[in-house]
C-alpha cells in the first residue's frame, strides 16, 4: 500500500506509469519481431530505438483521435525520412 500511495503522490493521473507500460510492452515485442520473424538485427534494432522515441520522448495530449492521428502523423513522416536517408544514401 505504501508504493501505491507514494506512486499517487508523484504521478497523480498515472500518466508516466502508462507510458512506461506501453512501452514495458510495445518494445521487446517488436524487438522479438525484428530479431525471430524478420530475422534482421538491423530491422530489430531499428524498431526498439524507434519504438522508444515514439513511445517515450513524443508527448501528444489531447482527445485520442488527435491523439491517434499525431502519432500516425509522425510514424509515415519517420518512414518517409527513412526512405530520403537511404536513396541518398553512399553505401561502401
């Protein structure tokens, strides 16, 4: 009872919890799925530093269709820069 109540005092709304639990869950899974199912450790990689940053550094507020829509907003603007990266990319 006193971590629930020391955890009510710091973070009210239970905000930061539910982010870190999003991303508890939302990380090692696409990490599994980079690593097992495409079997790219790049790809891997890729999607739990990707992942994090949506998950924990991006703060969107307001009604979840905003919130839905900032979120998908950023992930094709991500993709697209990605993408731009890679064509000017000078390989060796």
């Amino acid at each position: 009872m006193r971590v629930l109540a020391w955890l009510k005092r710091h973070d009210p709304d239970f905000a930061a919890l539910r982010r870190a639990g999003r991303a508890a869950i939302v990380m090692p899974l696409l990490f599994a799925f980079g690593s097992l199912v495409i079997r790219s450790p790049d790809a891997a990689t890729f999607a739990a530093f990707g992942s994090f940053a949506m998950l924990l550094l991006v703060d969107v507020s307001g009604p979840l269709v905003d919130r839905v829509q900032a979120q998908v907003g950023l992930a094709v603007a991500g993709a697209v820069l990605v993408c731009v990266g890679t064509l000017v990319s000078n390989p060796v």
